[in-house]
C-alpha cells in the first residue's frame, strides 16, 4: 500500500460507487474508474517520462478531469505537484518555476498563450499537453499530449512500490510531500507550503468527522483546483468517506444553481463573494433546495445579510476557517450552533490545538483579541527552499503562527478579527478592520465593505473605508450608522465608494491594492 494514495484506498473499499460527475460533458466515473485514470497516469509519470521520486510536476489548467488525475497520480508515482494559479502573469509563472525546479510541465490549452511566453522566461525538461489538439496548436508541435503518452505504454498494470517511509526515497511515507502550493503572493513573493501527505489524509478524516459527512453526501467543486480549498476543503474529505463530487470547470452562478438542483447536492462550500453571487442569480428564487443538509463558506469574513438571506430559505450555513498551511478545515459547529453563534468558525477540530496570544507570546483572556496559533496533525512542514520564512511561522514546539486575529468566548467558540497585518494602531490603540467591516455590512444599503490603515500626522494610523453600495449613501450617514455602534476612536476617517473590492479567486480583500489607492501620490 502506498501512503496517501487516498483515491486508491476508497476505490478497494468502494470501487462501484460515483465518485465524480463531470459537468461540462456529463461524464460519470467510479472510484475504480478514476483510479485506474490514476495508476495511468502515475505510469506516465515514472515510465514514459523517467521522472524521480520526488521530482516536481507543475500544472497549469482549469478544472477537469485531468486535474484529478494528476493529483491523485502523485503520491502514486512519488513525485511531488505544483498546482499554478491561472490568473498568474508569464512572469509570476517563472518566478515559482525557478522556485519549484519541476522536471515536467502540465498546461490545458486554455493557457497555451501564458505558455508559449513562459516558455521563453522557464527551462523544463519536459513539456505536457493536456488537451488532444492538433499538434500545430499546442505550445510547441513536438510537445506529446498525456493521451498519446499513456496510448505509448499500453494496458494498465499495478505500479510496483519504490521504497518507502519519511525521507527513505520512495515520496511514500506521512512526512514525504504531496504537494507544493504557493501562496497567492498578495503581499510579497508567493512562497512554495510543503503538503505532506501526512496533512492531505489527516484533513480528510478529521473534516469527516468534525463535519459529519456521510457516504451519500454529493457536493459540488467550483472553485480553482490550483488552490487549497479546491483540493482540500470537499473534494479530499468527500472521497474520503465515499461520496461524490460534481465537478464544474469554473463557476457560473445559474449553471452551479442548475447542478445542485438535477445532482441534488448536499453540502455546498462555497466563499463570500460566490454566494452573493448565487443569491442574485434569478435561479434563487425557484431553485429546489429541499436535499441541501447545509452550506459552508469561507476564504473571508460573511456578512450577516447573506446568512440571513439563505436562512430565510430554511438553508442551514455555516462558516468555515482554514489556511493552506495549516489545513483548510480547523474549526467546526453543529447545524444548531450555526444558528446561535452566527458569525463565529466555531470549535477547533479533533486534536486540533489552538492559542490566541499578544506580541509577546503570552494568552489573551477569553474575549480579548489574539493572534491565532494552531498546532496538530493538519499543519504543513514549512516553506520549500524557505528556511527563514519557516522558522517565522513554525516554532519548535509545532505551533504554526498563523497571522490571524481572533477570539474566544468561555464556551470554546472562536471569531475571527482579521489579519495581524491589516491591525490599525490609531492613537496607541488596537483597531481591528474586521469588527467595523462586521457593523458596515449591516447598514441596509451596503453590500461590500474593507477598512484599511493609513498614516496619520497625528494618530500614527486612521482608518480609511471602502464600500459597495446599492443605493446612494453619504459618507456622514455612514459615520452616524457607526457612531451608534462602535467607539469614536474606530470610526473610518473617510469613506469611498467604490463599484467592487479587489479580491483574490478566493474572495480575500487584496488590501495592498486600496492602501495605494488610499495614499496621496
């Protein structure tokens, strides 16, 4: 047995049950069925192309079947994956290649232009075509298609084991890396987190539980693969218990509203920005939601009024908290404290520890804020080629310093306060953009909001806020809406109207992008 080949334990135990609908094409598959696409592909890996254990594969692709292929094929063939994100520049591209060294190269055609200039910024060896195109459109003419080099080796057969155990050379051990995923670099260059295989399979098993997934849950993936909550947060612990996933190759709210209903979908993850969208797709006011169980968000803070909108719909929802490095499922709740507790990530997961400390490393009191510290199985083991930035995040005794501001009430339920990074210090004090972007979207007219710090002559810092509004509202009704909730000192100096915040693929406010536009030139 391999360790980490999660695909090919569920296909022993379950190998006639759906594992995945594609969308697109309406194509089924088994457990057996796409385990055996995944012991194809892991020969082309080690066979057709001669790659090591421990090699890099880079990918470059939206999602599709293929995707899964390779990133299940990876713990089979003992080489490590390199998901890139698709909205990347040729010169981002080039900077994680230099990074990662990856012996081959993966692309969908739908990147063949990013390509063809990475191509002249990057050397691989090896250069992949997903897609079955005419040579003439590929890349470059010579470079094989995965088809044609799976076609080259004939009939599937068993891949016999290559060593084994945590640095024992066979990438089949629980410390032996799975993947490599780069973080989106909003704020600095993106740095490779080393995923263990250790980290996949723990975060399979323990969402199981801490969620409470079932054998005949169906759910959805819309989200970017590239990133750790396309992999991790359904898609790993989904075919962990047996269920299916219903692949989308990206997300478009009336085809994923569609899905759910004809798939009649269970559970449903999706982020801020996703589920406004869903909720002003006309199909919301019809669609047939009677077999959903719950839905889930995460990626950033969800506005009350969403909660509120779906809750109107009987639909249960819940909030989710996770990272990449130190898994994307931490925190849960039951269906009944969603309710109670709206706005809270809930409990800590099984063997999951957690601390809220200040600058000095030293526990909050229950109620006071913190930075977020978590320790268990899930965390990752650092920065690839990144020692300094790992020592930075990683201490000595596993605790992994995530950056986030959070708190706890006596009960054990956490909230999340925002990042330690966008803090505003004004006039000696703590400010927390979180807590007034929580009191701004309750305002009936705003629809979006994000506080960002900038310099003060005065006070070291103020607090600038962006909004999106629905109708018009001035910036002195603002401040009065505030002024009856919050203290003077954490009232936005300013406020901006602005027609949509920059967020990443994975609904994050990019707070770099309003800091410059806040700043005079």
């Amino acid at each position: 047995m391999t360790y980490g080949d999660l695909l090919g334990e569920r296909a022993r135990l379950t190998p006639e049950k759906t594992a995945l609908v594609w969308v697109p094409e309406g194509a089924r598959f088994t457990y057996a069925e796409l385990d055996a696409r995944a012991v194809r592909c892991a020969r082309v890996l080690r066979e057709a192309l001669g790659l090591a254990v421990n090699d890099r594969v880079a990918l470059l692709a939206d999602n599709r079947v293929e995707y899964l292929d390779l990133f299940f094929a990876a713990p089979k063939a003992g080489v490590i994956l390199v998901p890139l994100g698709t909205r990347l520049t040729p010169h981002e591209l080039a900077g994680i290649l230099d990074d990662a060294a990856p012996a081959a190269f993966f692309y969908g055609a739908e990147h063949a232009e990013t390509v063809k200039a990475l191509r002249q910024l990057s050397t691989v060896p090896h250069w992949v075509a997903l897609d079955q195109t005419d040579p003439s459109d590929r890349t470059d003419p010579s470079d094989p298609t995965l088809s044609e080099l799976a076609a080259s080796l004939g009939g599937v057969s068993p891949l016999p084991l290559r060593g084994g155990g945590a640095g024992g050379g066979g990438g089949r051990g629980p410390e032996d890396l799975h993947c490599l995923l780069y973080t989106s670099g909003t704020t600095g260059k993106p740095k490779g987190v080393m995923i263990p295989h250790r980290q996949v399979i723990w975060n399979g098993y323990n969402t199981v539980v801490g969620w409470q997934l079932r054998a005949d849950d169906v759910s959805p993936v819309f989200t970017p693969l590239y990133h750790a909550g396309g992999l991790a947060a359904f898609l790993v612990p989904i075919f962990t218990i047996g269920g299916t996933v219903v692949l989308h190759r990206g997300f478009e709210a009336p085809e994923v509203w569609r899905t759910i209903e004809a798939e009649r979908c269970t559970v449903v993850l999706g982020v801020p920005t996703i589920w406004k969208m869903l909720l002003e797709a006309p199909e919301w006011e019809t669609v047939d939601l009677s077999h959903v169980r719950w839905l889930i968000s995460g990626g950033a803070p969800l506005p009350h009024y969403l909660i509120e909108a779906f809750q109107r719909r009987g639909i249960v929802f819940k909030q989710g908290y996770g990272m990449t490095e130190v898994g994307v499922n931490c925190f849960a709740m039951t269906v009944e404290e969603s309710v109670a507790r709206a706005g809270s990530i809930g409990k800590p997961l099984m063997f999951t520890e957690t601390r809220l400390v200040d600058e000095q490393g030293a526990e909050v009191p229950v109620g006071e804020v913190g930075e977020l510290w978590i320790r268990g199985p899930h965390v990752c083991r650092g920065y690839w080629n990144n020692p300094a930035a790992t020592a930075a995040a990683l201490d000595a005794d596993g605790w992994f310093h995530t950056g986030d501001l959070a708190r706890r009430d006596a009960d054990g339920f956490h909230w999340i306060a925002g990042r330690q990074k966008d803090m505003i210090i004004s006039g000696g004090v703590n400010v927390y953009p979180a807590e007034i972007e929580g009191e701004l979207l309750l305002h009936p007219e705003v629809r979006d909001a994000a506080v960002v710090g900038v310099p003060h002559p005065t006070w070291g810092e103020v607090g600038i806020a962006f909004v999106v509004l629905q109708a018009e509202v001035s910036p002195g009704e603002l401040a009065e809406f505030l002024a009856g909730r919050l203290a003077k000192y954490k009232i936005p100096k300013e406020f901006h109207r602005i027609d949509a915040l920059p967020r990443t693929a994975y609904g994050k406010v990019v707070k770099g992008e309003l800091r410059r536009y806040s700043l005079p030139p």
